[in-house]
C-alpha cells in the first residue's frame, strides 16, 4: 500500500533553511500532519525538566526521523544521486583486479528488479536506489576504460617515428611540446608500441599545421607514475587521454607526407584544430610578451608558455583558476553574449514584446559557449564547465531556476556518465565544490539581504556608493566561499591553499571582468575584418594589471602549506561539505563531527620516514630539522620539489663525500657506490646501485635500497627491510612509516665490548622497529588497463638499464682495449 500522498508542491527554496531550524514546520504541509504536530509537542515538554544543552541534544535525536522525511519531500535525494554514482566509480577505479562487466550488468539487473518489486516498502527501495547509483558508477568506469583501450609502452627505447600532429605547442623556453597520432616506427619497428605520443623538440620545422606529418628520431620513455602515494598519475590520466609514451626527440623533425585521417568527425577536429592554432599565432602577433602566453590560454587553452615564476605567483595568489579555461570564463562569455543580444534587442521594443528574447539570448549563448569550447581545445575541465553552462542555460529556455542545486546535480550527472574517471582529479573536485558552496551561500542569502537602503534613499545617486560597496562585498564573499570550499582539494592535491586568495580576487577579477574576457570576445569578433589589434592591445593591458596584481600578492602571502593530508582526511572532509550544503534541516549539523573527524585525523596523520622515487634512483631522508637528506646531489628536481612541498620540507640536504665532514646526523655519506645514513629513530639507511657492494649494503643497513635490475637483489638476513628496483618498477614510488620509538643509538658492533645484555636488548629494539616499518606504495599490483604496462619494464623483468648508443660503443672500445678482465675492473667508478 502506498504512502501518504503530498499535494503541496515543494520549492526549491526550501532545501536551504537554517541549520538550527529542524524541519518540524516544512513537515507539517505534508500529509502526516497531525503526527509530527504531537512529536513536535512533546519534544518541547522535554525542555521543561533539564538543561538546554541536554534537551536541545533529546531534540535533535528524537527529531531525525522527521528532518529525513521532510528532506525526502524536498527531493534531497536527487541532490545525492551523483554523490552515489561518483562513489561507484571511485570503487571502480580502486579496485586491484579489474571487474568484470557481465557481472556489473548482472549487479545492476538484480537490483533494478529488486527496486521494482519493493514498491510497497519505500525505505528498502531507496537502499536500493543507492545500491543502482553505485553499481552505475562502476558500469561508468568499465566503459570508459574499454572506450579507451591505450596502449602503454612498456619500457624505454629510441626508434624513428613517423606520425601526424595531433596538437602543438610552444613553451616558454622556446621549445615544442609535440602531440603526435603514431604510423609507423623504424629501426626498432615496434610490435606492441603506441599509438599516440607527446614529444618535447627544441625546433620545428617552419608553416607546420596540425595534421602534418613529422619524422624523426625520438627517445621514448613509459608514462610514470605518482611521484607520491596519493599524488596525479600521469599514467591513469595519459591513458584515458590515449597517450601511449612521452619522450623528446634526438636531432631535427622532417616535414613528410602522411595520409590524412579519413572520417567527417576527424576532418571537423582537424579544422577546428588548425583555427585553435592559427588564431594562438595571432593573439601572440598582436600581444607580445607573457600577457600573450595568457592571453592564448584564456582563449584557446594553450598554456605551455607561461612562465613558471607567473605560475606560482597565481598559484600562491589565488588567481590560478583565471589560468585555465574554467566555469569563470564560460559564464563570462554567456553573460557578455547574453547581455549585449539584450541590449540590442531593446532597442526593437516591438520585436521584444512579441518574441521571448530572454531564451533566444540564452540559445544564442550556448552555441557561443560551444564555440568557444571548440577554441579552447575541448579540455576535460572546459568540458565540464560547459556542460554546467548548458544545463543553466537550458533550464532558462525551459522557465526553470537557472542557478540551482539540482541543475548542478544534473551536470555532475552527465560529468560522471562520460568522464567517471575525473571525479579523482583536482579539476572536477574544486570546480563542482565552489560551485555547490555558492549556490548554497546565495540562495541562504538571497532571503536575508536587506535592500531597504536603497528604498529609503529614492534617490539613484546616494544608491550608486551603497551598490558599488555590495558588488565589492560580493566579490569577496565569493572568494571567500569558493575558495574555503575548494580549499579542502587544493591542500590536498597542490598543497596550497592560498591564504590572501581574496585579497588577490577582490582586485583581479573586476579587471578581467570588465578589461580582459569582454574585449577577448570583441577581438574575436574583429578577426574577420582584421582590427582584433585594438581590443586584444586593451585585453593585454589588463593582462598585465592581473600579473602584477598576482605578483604583489604572492610577494606579502603567507605559506598556505597545511602539511600532509592523508586521505582518511580528504574522504571525510568531503563527505561534511556534501552534507553541510545538500542538507537544509538539522541533519546539517551532523557535518560538525565529521569534519572534526576529518581535522582530528590530519592533526594525528604520521609522515614518512623514507621516501624512494619509482626509478630507484632517489632516496629522501626526514631530518629532525625538518629537512630531507637526499642520496645525490643532483637528483629529480620534480620529484624534489614534490616531496618537500608536500611533506613540508625546509631545506634538502645534500649528501657527503668520502673524508667530507658531516654536517647533519641524518646527512648521506656515500664512497663507492654505497650511500649510508641513519634516521632520527636509529636505525640505518643503505644504498647502492652495485651489485657488488650488495654485500656490503646488507651487512651495514637495517632498511636496504638495491637500485639495480640486472642481479638478483636480496639481503640474507630475513629480519633486513629491502626495497629492490624490481618493486619500485612495478609498485611505484615507495613511503616507509616508522615508529617513534628510538633505537639506542650506541655502536651495537661485536667490535665494541658491551655488555652482553645491553647488546641484545639494542639489537631486539632494532629488530622490532624494522618489522613494525609500514611500507606504502604509489601504484600497488600493476592489474589494471593503465598500469600493466609495468611488467614489461626493463627493471620488473631484471634486465639492464637501457643505455644510449654512445654509451655502448665507449663501453665495447673500453672493453677491447683491456689485456685482461682485470684490468677493466673499477673504470666506472
């Protein structure tokens, strides 16, 4: 038998009521009045005989199943069903084995059954309902790894390619960033190779377009991954883009005749392509100089030439999200479209008064914005923001809310069907959180504001300061609601959270408002007659306002680092924003003790000890100091930067040479091939990439790294904690947690006379702190589509590292040049 049935039709307005309000006289519109009306009174009774803090706690437990009734009558659920859905593909993407698709669809089928026979029984079909979002989540996952199908390269190598340019880009040390659609490779021929491959070039041949052919000798290498447990992968994100391998070229690139791509679909893109870049080439002709690099990137997506100094300064000022072609630059463009189709439009009062011009601007905006998606490159992150747009828009032509929550979900909807595989990437989780937090914000805000100053005035020019104060207010509210939103990503993915980000919004964003994306549209629009000279010099004016904006700003800026955040932390700091903005009752409240949870477990979060890159070729020791003592002098500076930023690192300390004072307990001592160091706690660190001072490392460290792959790299002493170059290359980049007991750290060598106890007592204490090592890697068992290529890495098969052709001839010239193998021995050293 069916429930009670409303009539009363639910606004949207009431999904955002107060926290301290708990739902009681929402609830009585509803069909089960009398009930709640006799709940409600006795759960003031029970104010009568206790505290407040008590009874207000009796009020809130006692009034649960109320709130949950009255936010199913608003139709909070929806608001949840992309939260579901985007959980499913999360477990997908997690998951060690891949799954398989006949039993997701069988998954799906029992439970769409199940959901349709429990009609009686509403409860169990919403478990049900969640049970479908999870399982759709995870079907969305499967097909877009199999709608992907990239091919990997498993190992490095230097073949000749011939390939057509898919994109192209110039950097701002004026070098290439090549993306290539791969037809043939020569000397080796590759039998399993890529299909597509990103090159970096240091020249290119002259009037190239995209859909060209290049050739040339190219060194190849397989996509890394994680430089950290939980860090980007560039393997997992190049393999849903369908890039194979990246790599840089070896000489020159050759113009050569290739076929073109068959196919309307690839005839289109390739046009689209070549206007993207004829028109980056004339936006830099026209704005020279770095406000160029940005100003292409705000209209064509192309980024590659800023400088990494104007980066970080955006970065740190808050004003990264005006970088990339976002959902600020999508509604700036339907607005300026929007806006002057109605201006125009005015001025026809006939024409306005018969045709419905609000949706004929709104039409006219989408294929704007879907132009303008074209240019920009079709970006993940551009597509997303226009995929936001288009359902706002279509909701105006349609008379609905235009802004609202459950328009939001609808495009997290569509986001997650087509691309499930972003929802674990920084771009969709701080767009789709600002977004949600501002609408939540507003439209709270929107029934409290008072507008009775400008009532009282009358008068339009005592009104204009009080409107010019409200828009500057406004703008800082946004910033300081989207960022505190976004915030929770950005601290965990950059490490930075921006500290003076409003200070560096209030004063940027109404330059690029009003001098930079409208006149970008003008200079668009000018093209054709060959006068964008004018807009686009007033465009590159403001551009260069916003960088000296941003680079005062990150001058005066505090550090926003936090520290590391695990991801216990990230899932429930998530988890407390979903419920603080979907919720409108008093179940929003139970967002407090999960994000005091979630703050309570970063405070308790343990760092690691010891970190080891991926190619075995980098050690990172945590000092007392707060510094990292490194293993070479030169290492990864990528990797380096990585590590101390998100670990929170001072200073790097570089290792010693044999005879060379020791200036830090912790510092690498390395002679021979052998690189020794002790941790804070004790215990010693070794490392070689010798198969013949293995010995030597096993006998001397309790935690072992055998950075080699041509000899079989084991310790004898079981009770040893070795890391070998064949996990590394198959595990990824490894995190050794320590305890913090200390071992003693007194010479416990049988050349020492020591008492016998105090001997063992030291070694035992040792013994357990190296069992108690938790080692965590980045990647895990290679078993998924965009990580089986690590089984065929040199290193995970032991084969020796690839060595150039010069290298190899020095190597046989050296070899025939020895009278006896004897003689040959230690030349490398």
């Amino acid at each position: 038998m069916e429930g009670p049935v409303t009539r009363t039709k639910t606004r949207e307005q009431l999904l955002f009521l107060r926290p301290d309000e708990d739902g009681r006289e929402i609830a009585t519109r509803t069909g089960n009045q009398h009930s709640v009306a006799a709940e409600g009174c006795r759960l003031t009774r029970l104010g009568e005989h206790g505290g407040f803090v008590r009874d207000r706690l009796r009020l809130l437990i006692f009034g649960v199943p109320t709130s949950f009734a009255s936010e199913m009558e608003r139709g909070t659920l929806f608001l949840f069903l992309p939260v579901f859905t985007g959980i499913g593909a999360i477990l997908y993407f997690s998951t060690t084995r891949e799954p398989k698709l006949s039993a997701l669809l069988s998954a799906l089928t029992v439970l769409a059954g199940c959901h349709a026979v429990a009609a009686a029984h509403p409860r169990l079909r919403l478990l049900f309902v969640i049970g479908l979002a999870l399982v759709s989540g995870m079907i969305f996952g499967k097909i877009e790894t199999l709608r992907a199908d990239t091919r990997m390269l498993g190992s490095e190598v230097t073949t000749r390619v011939t390939g057509r340019i898919t994109a192209m880009s110039k950097d701002a040390t004026g070098g290439w960033r090549v993306t290539m659609d791969v037809i043939s490779t020569q000397r080796p021929s590759l039998r399993y190779g890529p299909d597509r491959v990103t090159v970096s070039a240091r020249s290119m041949p002259h009037n190239l377009r995209v859909g060209d052919g290049l050739a040339g000798l190219v060194h190849l290498r397989p996509q890394s991954g994680p430089v950290r447990p939980g860090n980007y992968d560039f393997a997992f994100n190049n393999y849903y883009k369908g890039v194979g391998a990246s790599g840089f070229v070896l000489g020159k690139l050759e113009k050569v005749p290739v076929a073109a791509d068959t196919g309307l679909l690839a005839k289109a893109l390739l046009t689209v392509a070549n206007i993207r870049h004829q028109l980056t080439q004339r936006i830099l002709r026209n704005i020279k100089g770095e406000p160029g690099d940005i100003a292409a990137s705000l209209i064509t997506g192309q980024r590659d030439g800023i400088s990494d100094d104007t980066n970080n300064a955006f970065r740190l000022s808050g004003l990264s999200h005006i970088l990339s072609i976002s959902g600020f630059h999508m509604a700036l463009v339907a607005a300026i479209i929007i806006g002057s189709l109605r201006a125009v439009m005015a001025c026809f009062p006939g024409f306005s008064a018969r045709y419905p011009v609000k949706k004929f601007a709104a039409v006219s905006a989408l294929a704007g914005s879907a132009f303008y998606l074209l240019l920009s490159g079709s970006d993940v992150a551009a597509q997303r923001s226009f995929v936001m747009l288009a359902v706002m828009l279509l909701a105006m032509t349609a008379d609905r809310a235009a802004i609202s929550m459950r328009n939001l979900a609808i495009a997290a909807c569509i986001t997650i069907a087509f691309s499930p595989h972003e929802i674990l990437g920084p771009s969709f989780q701080m767009s789709y959180s600002a977004t949600a937090a501002l609408i939540a914000f507003y439209s709270w805000w929107s029934r409290r504001r008072d507008e009775r100053t400008f009532k009282k005035t009358g008068n339009w020019v005592l009104a204009l300061p009080v409107k010019a104060i409200n828009h500057l207010g406004a703008i800082a509210m946004t910033s300081i609601v989207a960022g505190s939103a976004s915030s929770i990503f950005a601290a965990y993915h950059f490490n930075n959270t921006a500290p003076f980000g409003l200070v560096g919004n209030a004063l940027a964003l109404p330059i690029v408002s009003v001098l930079v994306m409208p006149f970008a549209v003008l200079g668009l629009l000018a093209m054709p007659f060959e006068m964008e000279w004018l807009p686009f010099r007033v465009m590159g004016q403001g551009i260069e306002a916003v960088i000296a904006i941003a680079k005062a700003v990150a001058t005066y800026s505090p550090s926003g680092n936090l520290g590391l955040m695990p991801q216990s932390t990230l899932v429930l700091m998530s988890l407390g924003l979903i419920l603080l903005l979907f919720l409108s009752t008093s179940l929003r409240l139970c967002s407090i003790p999960v994000l005091t949870s979630a703050a309570f477990l970063m405070l308790r979060v343990q760092e690691p000890s010891i970190i080891v890159s991926e190619d075995a070729k980098l050690v990172a020791l945590r000092a007392n100091d707060n510094g990292l003592a490194t293993n070479r002098a030169a290492g990864s500076a990528f990797s380096l930067k990585n590590w101390q930023q998100g670990y929170g690192a001072d200073q790097v300390i570089k290792p010693s040479n044999a005879g060379s004072p020791v200036s830090n307990e912790t510092q690498f001592e390395c002679h021979e091939k052998l690189c020794t160091a002790r941790e804070p706690g004790g215990l010693i660190i070794t490392y070689t990439d010798d198969p013949t001072q293995m010995l030597r490392a096993c006998g001397a460290g309790d935690i072992v790294v055998l950075a080699f792959a041509d000899a079989p790299a084991a310790c004898d002493d079981t009770n040893t904690l070795v890391i070998s170059k064949r996990d590394l290359a198959l595990y990824g980049t490894a995190e050794i947690r320590l305890q913090d007991s200390r071992v003693d750290s007194t010479n416990t060598s049988p050349e020492i006379d020591l008492p016998q106890a105090a001997l063992a007592e030291a070694n035992a204490s040792r013994l357990r702190r190296v069992k108690s090592a938790a080692l965590i890697h980045a990647v895990g068992s290679p078993h998924r589509p965009w990580n089986t290529y690590r089984v065929y890495s040199r290193a995970a098969r032991n084969v020796e590292d690839f060595k150039p052709r010069k290298r190899v001839n020095a190597d046989r010239t050296n070899a025939a040049a020895c009278d006896k193998p004897d003689d040959c021995q230690g030349r490398d050293q």
